[in-house]
C-alpha cells in the first residue's frame, strides 16, 4: 500500500500557479510568463526577460517541481502485517553426534534410518512451532560446541542442524562437558526462560566435567533440563549363525538422564522409535508453552530518494539543454559578425 507522510505538503503544487497570479494582477506583461516566481529566475527553461520559455520546458521544469514536493510529502511503501519476534523462552538445543548415533534402529516408511536421522526430522519440525522463542543448537561427542547460538533465525538453525555429521565432534559422549557449556550460554539470559533439551542414546565416557556436577551448576542457574534417551531396545541383526535379537540401547544411560532431568526441573523422556521421538518434542511444546503477545508492525519503504532524484534528474537535463542553447546561440552570433 502506497502512502504519504506528509500530505498536507502537495498543497506547494499549487504555489507556482498562485505566485504567477500575483504577478498578472500586479504587472501585466504583454507576453506570457512561466508560472513561477522571481526566486525560479535563473534555472534552465526559465527567461530571464520574462518571455516565456518553450512549452516542452516548461511543462520539464513544472514536473521537477511536481516531484519535489512529492518527495518532501515522503511516499512510502507500508507492506504487509509482519508479526514481530516476541520474547519467550531461551532454548538450546542440545544433540548427541557420537558415533553410536549411526545405528539404524528407527524406521520411517518401512525402512531403517540412523538416529540421528530421525533426530533431525522431528527436530526440523520442533524448532518450526517455537516461533517466539530465542533458539540455539549445541553439538557434542567427546566435547561440545555450538553449532548455532540462540537466536531468532529458526531458518538458519534448521539448515546447520541438517548439516551436522556423525562423528564432526569426536567419537566419545561429553554428557557433562555439554550441560556445562549449555549453562554458560544460558546463565547470562532472564531467569525461567533457560531450557536445555538434551538427547543422547549413550553414557558419558568423557569430558572433564562430571554430568552430576554440571546438573548442580544448572540447578544453581536455574537452567531447567529436559532429557530424552533414544534407541530402540529391541532388533533383529543377521549373523553367521543365523539372526538373533539385540538390544542397541545397552549403553543408554537412562538413571543418569532421569537424575539430571530431576534435579533441574525437567522431565525424561524415552524414544524408542520415530512415532515416539515426534510424541517426546510435542510433550515438551505442551510442558513449554509458547506465549505470544501478538505484537505486530508494518514494514516501511521509503520512496522519496526516487521523486527527488526524478526532480534532480529533470533540472540537470533543463540545465545541460540551456547550455546548448546558449553555445547554439553564441554560434550564431559569431557567425553573423564574419
């Protein structure tokens, strides 16, 4: 939608056409003037002995006028209703990408896909309903990094999400060492809005920071932990022997979990499967409700610069065509005297 600041200035249209009325009322003159006042004398297209210019000239410089005032109204663009990013929660992502994330014990239409896989695909869909809320991405193996840190652009954190490898942070599991560098990203961020979900299929086997002692640094910061153990408990791996029935979660840590989820305020969570991975994450947005105080805004364009350049543009064509005139003219002149 197309508007104007300052209406009430396109009223100065008008104000060549009054100053030329003036002048007809207090000096007729026997020739027509070009409708402007005595401040106008000297641009390009207008005479300097009254006389009226060209028609095509004055009809140029009247329109760089016209545009004049049209930029000094400000026309702008206002475009659609844009709901504007609200302050929710501060949320970090934090995902496991050991080695053991490689196990193909999750099936989506009928066939087996690795964890981290499946990780990825309820994830994508999980941070697309978190509109509103400060959202980051934390990876760990043998140690942890942030991958994205929290912000809004949800966009950006779903494609760095789909871009993490297995094994990118080494080939242990830090549980310890990444709940530690969660709460340092999040100590410094408004109190009850710092939430760690933390999925892993393993136990920690490495870091320097023990899990129990980086659950009571994120007690103490009031970083609430969500916990989720992933891996099936059952499947069937072919052998030289025949198949036999595996359990590919043996390693899964699932006291560790429970206590570090109970002791920040969480809750744990079990996903054996993909159904039950995308049933954990709507658990936790039901836990975690999005408050959305529907605050919204109008993006606006400013199109002054192209009236105003328009107008300059004009006025520089008017001045280029005066100065030909007047060589044309003292050609002439030069001419006639030879």
């Amino acid at each position: 939608m197309l508007s104007l600041a300052y209406p009430w200035v396109l009223v100065l249209v008008l104000l060549p056409l009054m100053i030329n009325f003036r002048r007809k009322r207090q000096q007729p003159v026997a020739a027509p003037v070009l409708p402007v006042g005595h401040w106008l004398q000297g641009l390009p297209g207008v005479s300097r002995s009254g006389q009226s210019s060209p028609r095509w000239r004055t009809a140029l410089l009247l329109l760089a006028w016209v545009l004049l005032v049209l930029a000094l109204a400000r026309p702008q663009h206002v475009g659609e209703p844009v709901d504007l990013p609200v302050t929710g929660r501060d949320l970090l992502l934090t995902v496991d990408i050991s080695p053991s994330m490689e196990e193909q014990d999750m099936i989506l239409r009928q066939r087996r896909i690795d964890r981290l896989q499946a990780v990825k695909l309820v994830l994508d869909d999980f941070i697309r309903q978190r509109q509103g809320d400060r959202l980051g991405l934390l990876l760990f193996g043998s140690q942890p990094y942030i991958q994205a840190p929290l912000s809004f652009d949800h966009r950006t954190i779903r494609t760095l999400l789909d871009e993490a490898g297995i094994g990118m942070a080494g080939r242990a599991t830090a549980i310890g060492d990444a709940i530690g560098l969660a709460v340092k990203r999040l100590r410094d961020r408004p109190q009850d809005q710092r939430v760690v979900i933390l999925l892993t299929d393993g136990a920690n086997t490495a870091g320097e920071l023990s899990p129990d002692k980086a659950t009571e640094i994120a007690s103490a910061a009031g970083v609430r932990i969500y916990t989720i153990g992933i891996g099936a408990e059952a499947m069937i791996q072919p052998g030289l022997l025949g198949s036999r029935q595996v359990n590919p979660s043996r390693d899964l840590d699932e006291a560790l979990l429970t206590r570090i989820a109970d002791q920040t305020g969480g809750r744990y969570f079990r996903a054996r499967s993909l159904p039950e991975l995308q049933l954990v994450y709507e658990s936790i947005n039901q836990l975690e409700p999005i408050e959305l105080e529907g605050k919204r805004y109008r993006p606006v364009t400013e199109l002054y610069a192209w009236a105003a350049g328009s107008a300059l543009l004009l006025w520089l064509a008017l001045q280029l065509a005066s100065l030909q005139a007047a060589s044309r003219s003292r050609r002439q002149q030069e001419a006639a005297h030879e």
